[in-house]
C-alpha cells in the first residue's frame, strides 16, 4: 500500500508503510530540507479512525500549507501506523489567495477532492483565504466527501482538545438538543452586560438546515477538530436587536472591563450603534469591524449561530474554533456562511463567542447545560 505526498508544483513523493515522513513532507520542489523541530505527541488512533469512519478501500485526501504542516505531518504518521491509504497535497497561502480571487478552484483539484472519499483540511485560518476554503468545502461536500476541516488548528490544540473525547456521548447530547432547534422558526438569544442590562437578539431559521459538528461523518457532512456543535445559518435579512459579546473573538478574549454590545438592524452589525468599552482590546476589534465593513458591507451579516457541545474546553482562548465548542457557550459569527447553506457569499468568517442568559427557540426556553456541563461551569473561563 502506497501514500501520495504531494509538496510542490512538481514534486510527488511515494510514502510507503515503515518509512519515515519528515525526510520528504516538506520539502517544496527544492533539494533543501526546513528542519522542523517539535514534541512528537501521540495522537488518538481509535477517536480519528472513528471519526473517518473510512470502509474497505476508501480513501482520504490531506490539504495542509505551512501553518498546519505540524499537525498534517502527525496525521500522515498515524494514518500510516492504522494502514489508512491517502494522498497529501501541500498549497502554500500564496496560492490559496490566488484560488480565493478566482471564480472556481483549479479542475485539477476538484477531481483530486471528488476521487476521495474523505478531506482533512490542516490549513491557516487568515481570513482573506476564506473563501478557498469555502470552496474546497463546498467541492468535496457536493462529492460526497467526509470532512474534517482544522483551520487554524495547531498540535497543543488538537492533542488538548482530542485526547480521551468521547464522540458518541457528544453525539447523543446533540441530537436531543438538536431536536428543538430543527425545524424551527425564530430564535431569540438573551444577554446580560456587566450592568445586569437584558440584550435580545432576534433570529429567523425557518428553511436553514441544522449541522451537527460531533465527531461522527457522515458523506457530505463536515466536523472540525476541535469538534462539538450545532450551528446553522439564519436568514440573512433577520438578526435584529443587541447582543453582548462577553466570551471571545479572535485573538481577543473579553474580560475584566472589555464590553461589547452588538446592535444588528435587517441582519447586519450597526457600528455606530454598537457599544465598546474604552480599552485597548475592544478598540481593536471595533477597528477589526470598520476594516470588515469597509472591505465588504455582508462582512457584517450575521451569518451563522452556533451552540457549543464539548465539556473537555476548560478556557477561552481567542481562537475560535477552539472556544466555539466549549460547552456552555453559543456563538454568533459575521460573514461568510456558504457552506452549511447560506446565501453570505464574502470575504470572512468572524466568530464571537458568548454566555447567553436565556436562549428561545419558537417561544420554548432550550435547556442551558445542554446535558454537559452548566452555562456558569469552567468552561467560561479565560486562559
């Protein structure tokens, strides 16, 4: 059994059982070799091979560029380890923007993406690659394609959140608290500031299909590492009233005296009429939404809203897709929302992740420990 481990332009390499992987996975068409030096951890055979779920002769494709290659490089070792056949393909940033700008990926690719039947996608989480991303997505979820998608995901977080994670528990807790959200009309999301002051954001998802991130692929359906959610796209027109963002954005945790208080009108993020605290981080990201704003009006859509499932996330840390999954939390996010069913086609996925008070769904209270952990546990907590 042979691995295709593809590294540059015109380069390929055959990776077969036994041998070594760093002597070829990241040389890119040259004969120099990067020396990369890292703490080899063990990464969880049985919770990835559950999770690929791959049958007799089926096959997994790995994209990954320079900030993921530590993490592509354990998986090509523990997919050798399991005899897991599959093909690594290397695309630096620089090419994924060229793809970004472009009106479709390469044919090349997207018969890469359609002869396999799963993707793991190990690649920086810069927010002008969004929409590559979304496209790689969209390519392989149309295929049929089991995706594993890790934008931003490095080795501390992926051994931190992975080790010991019990899928089928996660699962279980999804779909009974997916069992309110689906098929349902309106979602009214309640927060409190620092001033005990009740915020309410309005949500329309009647029509939009509920994702459930757990672990367990399925074809067409894509879960993250970390995994751990629900989430969906509301309509875009729809978000209307405040919200207060008291847990993280990214690279931005909230505390202490750091408020900020989102105001949306006909489904988009008012500025003017949004409140930030005077201190350096929440100036920051008001800077960070003016940027947004200036680059692309629908980069302030509220285009997806999202419940975390994973009780092993103890902090937060600004990385979304780390803290998006903590249980206890739910999380709004501005921007792009193509690939679970949306119609916000834009340059970015911004990810705000908030304690809520109070979440109605049709006019029924949703339970708030959600069968895991309670909204007050240690799961709010800040690195």
């Amino acid at each position: 059994m042979q691995h295709t481990v593809d590294v540059g332009q015109h380069s390929v390499w055959s990776v077969v059982h036994g041998e070594p992987l760093n002597a070829c996975l990241w040389q890119r068409g040259t004969n120099t070799k990067e020396a990369t030096v890292i703490e080899k951890v063990p990464l969880d055979l049985e919770v990835l091979a559950e999770m690929l779920a791959l049958g007799p002769g089926q096959t997994f494709l790995l994209i990954f560029d320079r900030f993921g290659h530590e993490v592509a490089e354990l998986i090509c070792e523990t997919a050798t380890k399991m005899r897991l056949p599959f093909c690594a393909r290397f695309i630096p940033m620089s090419t994924q923007l060229q793809y970004a700008s472009e009106n479709t990926i390469p044919a090349d690719l997207q018969s890469c993406l359609k002869q396999h039947d799963a993707l793991i996608f190990v690649v920086s989480d810069q927010e002008d690659c969004t929409r590559f991303r979304a496209k790689v997505l969209t390519v392989s979820r149309e295929a049929g394609g089991k995706i594993l998608h890790m934008p931003g995901v490095d080795l501390a977080l992926i051994t931190e959140t992975l080790s010991g994670f019990d899928v089928a528990r996660v699962h279980d807790t999804a779909l009974r608290l997916g069992g309110i959200f689906d098929q349902a009309r309106t979602v009214e999301i309640s927060t409190v500031d620092r001033k005990g002051i009740l915020h309410k954001l309005q949500l329309d998802i009647e029509g939009r299909e509920l994702h459930y991130d757990t672990g367990m692929l399925a074809p067409g359906r894509i879960t993250q590492i970390p995994t751990g959610e629900l989430y969906i796209a509301p309509q875009e027109d729809s978000a209307e009233g405040s919200i207060v963002i008291n847990g993280s954005a990214p690279e931005r945790v909230f505390r202490n005296n750091n408020v900020v208080v989102l105001r949306c009108t006909k489904g988009v993020v008012n500025i003017e009429k949004s409140f930030f605290s005077d201190t350096i981080e929440c100036r920051g990201f008001k800077r960070e939404l003016v940027k947004y704003k200036a680059q692309d009006r629908r980069n302030l859509t509220v285009g997806e809203l999202g419940i975390g499932l994973n009780p092993s996330i103890m902090r937060l840390t600004g990385k979304p897709i780390h803290d998006e999954k903590a249980a206890g939390t739910a999380h709004i996010a501005l921007g792009d929302n193509t690939p679970f069913g949306g119609n916000n086609d834009c340059d970015c996925h911004v990810d705000l992740i908030f304690v809520p008070e109070k979440i109605t769904v049709d006019g029924v209270d949703a339970p708030l420990d959600w069968g895991l952990r309670r909204r007050d546990s240690d799961a709010t907590k800040t690195a």
